[in-house]
C-alpha cells in the first residue's frame, strides 16, 4: 500500500512529499509522532522541495558568472563598501521600487561580485534575473536586429525583475563598426 502511494504522490508532482513518507515509513519510531506533525511535516517538505526547484530554476536561468552571496561580502577590503549601505541593498527593495543600481568602480575591486551577490540574493527571494556581459548583449542586440526579431528580444529581456548588465564601458565600439551601423539602422524599428 505505502508503494502505491508514494507512486501516486510521484504522478501527482508531490516529489517532496513522497520523499519524506518514504523516509518516514522507513523509521521505526515514526509512530510515535502524532499524526498531525506528520502531516504537517509532509507538507513542509512538499515546500521546501518546491522553493528549492524554483530557486535552482531562477538561478540556471540567471546565468549568474560567479557563485558569490550578500552573506559573503568582505568588509576588510579597502573598497569603500559600506555594510549599513549594502544591507539595505540586499533587501532589493529599489527592485521592488523600479529603481537601477549601478555599480562603479577600478578593475579588480569586485563589481562583478557584488553584481552576482545581489543577483543571487533576488533569485533567492523569487525575482527572475538575467546576467550578459554588455559586449555579448550588443552581439545579440545586432543578431535579433539582423534577423527582424529585435522587438522579440526586449520583450524577453523586459520580462526580468533584475537585468545585470556587466562590463558596461569596458569595451570600446567603433563609430564605424557594427553597433554604429545597428543604432543608424534600429531607429523606429
């Protein structure tokens, strides 16, 4: 009976849940617990489950270039980073208030970190975000250009609550090259 349904709860989707009945009724004093905490204890597996599949999926997606946490940030370092400043960002609440975040300073200090830090905090508290250096979002910007699908392209890139744009300024473009040609020819399109 019990292999019946931990196969239902599979089908179901209830693969947090079957994992825990699995590991109950693999203990010999699980009856001892009073049948509503083991309830209670499926279910709270059940979630746990689903929040780390959402978070593993925002974070695939985000495509985050360093594996770095507001948890982690170092304080020591002579980088003029203020912790009471940098709390309050962790909080993304300028994210909520549709605010930008712009992150300056000399090669070598961190920014792309901090950038992916903060873009695992808002993966973590369920905001979908998107990490592209900008010299590959000007590819991609010319190649949906090139290939009519501009619009479609910001459309998907609209759809993040947080975009990290990094290495903005790093490279420099032509006014002949490619992007000149792209910003004459993306006008009104």
């Amino acid at each position: 009976m019990n292999h019946h349904t931990i196969e239902v709860m599979r089908k179901l989707g209830l693969n947090g849940m079957a994992d825990e009945f699995e590991r109950q009724i693999s203990n010999p004093t699980i009856d001892e617990l009073p049948f509503e905490h083991r309830i209670r204890v499926l279910i709270d597996q059940e979630m746990t489950y689903r929040d780390n599949k959402r978070l593993h999926g925002l974070l695939k997606k985000a495509k985050l270039q360093i594996s770095a946490s507001v948890e982690d940030i170092d304080y020591k370092a002579a980088r003029g980073l203020s912790k009471p400043t940098m709390l309050q960002l962790s909080t993304l609440e300028w994210v909520r208030q549709s605010a930008n975040l712009v992150i300056t300073g000399p090669t070598g200090t961190g920014k792309t970190w901090l950038s992916c830090a903060l873009g695992n905090q808002a993966c973590r508290q369920g905001l979908s975000t998107y990490f592209i250096r900008v010299p590959l979002l000007i590819q991609d910007f010319i190649g949906a250009h090139a290939a009519g699908k501009f619009k479609t392209y910001l459309a998907h890139l609209v759809k993040y609550d947080v975009l990290i744009l990094d290495d903005w300024g790093f490279e420099n473009f032509s006014a002949e090259g490619p992007v000149r040609n792209f910003v004459c020819r993306g006008r009104g399109s």
